[in-house]
C-alpha cells in the first residue's frame, strides 16, 4: 500500500528531527571535549550543554565513548569522501593506504586538542574496531580498482591493528607538547605501510608528497559546525581555524 503523502512528511520530519537532536548532541560534546578534555566530560555535562532530556540521548547514543566515535568517523567518512576527487588518477598503492591514518596524525599534528581527542579514540577497543574496518573497506576498494584482491583479510586487519596503535602513540605525542615534523612522521609512516601490506614503493619522497598535498588540500572538519582544521595555525587551540 502506497504512503500518503502526509505520512511520508511527517516520518521526514521526525527523521530531520532525530537528526537534529544528534547534531545537537555531538556539537556539545565536541566544545566539552575541548574545553574539559574527554576524561573530564560527564554525559551530565553533554545533557546540559546540549539542552535536552536524559532520553533524549541515551535515544541516540549509548555511551559517551560512542559520541565520541561518531564525531570522529562522521569527520573521517567526509573527508575521505573528499579526498575521492584527489584520488581519481592515483596508482600508488601506499598513498591510498596510508591516507586515512595520515589524516589522523596531520590533524594530531595541528592542534594538541585535537591530538588529546584523537588519542582517546585509539584508546577505546570499540573505535579501533571501527577504525579498522573502516580502514580495511577503504583499501579494498581501491585495490580492488588496481586488480589487486586482500585474499587473507585477517592478516590485513592485525596489519592495520599494528599500525592504529603506532597512529594512537602519535597522536599521543602531539597531544603532549611533541613537535615532530608531520613529514618525518610520514615517512615512518609510509615505510612501515609498504613493508606491512608488501606494496610497491619505488620513490617514497614522491609518495610523501602525493600525501602531504592531498591532506593539506582537503577541508577537514572534525565536525560539520565544529572544529575546522583547514589552515589553522600550528599548536592553535582555537576550536575554529585562523585564515
């Protein structure tokens, strides 16, 4: 039987407003994230910071840890969706690897707030799981594209799990104060990545700077109203970037 039309508006509008409740939820918690740090922030405090109900986000949300996550894939997902573009003629195999991850230590590498936040994602089981799916769906799409099939995925998934925990310990050093080049860091980053997946490096400064022009091109927002990591300056704490 065929919707009405009314019907139909008023599920939209109850979509458009669960969504809306979400945004609202995330939002909070990522300027409670910076301002308190993510130990430090209580779902008490979201519930108020946001102007909702307790129901109202635990209707959306299980955790603090999930809020969390979704901040921080929903940023990913974008920018790798922008990133597409970028990629259309790539056939080097290691940039297209090493890209999601390069864009977690280029963002640690901006602002040690945003390192701190990315830290506590690598710290949590449930986003490393998620990470690495998400990681491991990427490549194989890409791969798949270059002819090349990931016939042992669990293999691939302890590779990624080896190189999220040293993306983790980076983020956490930029969280800390550390001030490493993001160049040197990619450099480790791409060797341990060739090495790891047995992909084809024939010249790694050129591979580094396919990678460094991509995610310094890309506009990359930690959330959609949040934090804009696009040209802000080194160290800033800012939760918007400095043009």
């Amino acid at each position: 039987m065929a919707i009405s039309r009314c019907a139909e508006e008023k599920r939209t509008s109850a979509e458009d407003k669960r969504e809306k409740s979400r945004r609202c939820i995330m939002e909070a918690s990522l300027e409670l994230f910076y301002e308190n740090g993510y130990q430090k922030t209580t779902i008490r405090d979201i519930i108020k910071r946001a102007g909702i109900l307790n129901g109202s986000l635990y209707n959306r949300f299980k955790s603090k840890e999930e809020i969390l996550l979704n901040i921080v894939t929903d940023m990913l997902n974008a920018t790798l969706s922008e990133c597409e573009t970028l990629l259309k003629n790539e056939r080097d195999m290691v940039v297209v690897t090493i890209l999601p991850t390069a864009l977690e230590v280029y963002i640690s590498s901006r602002s040690p707030k945003a390192a701190d936040l990315m830290y506590e994602v690598h710290r949590l089981w449930s986003t490393v799981n998620e990470y690495t799916k998400m990681n491991i769906d990427w490549m194989r799409r890409y791969f798949d594209k270059y002819g090349v099939t990931i016939t042992d995925t669990l293999d691939a998934e302890i590779s990624y799990l080896m190189l999220l925990g040293s993306v983790g310990n980076i983020c956490g050093y930029y969280a800390n104060g550390g001030d490493i080049d993001f160049r040197k860091i990619l450099h480790h980053m791409a060797s341990h990545v060739a090495m790891e997946f047995k992909l084809p490096m024939f010249d790694i400064n050129s591979t580094i700077d396919k990678v460094m022009s991509i995610v310094e091109k890309c506009h990359i927002v930690l959330y959609e109203d949040g934090l804009d990591l696009t040209g802000v300056v080194e160290n800033s704490d800012a939760l918007v970037s400095i043009h």
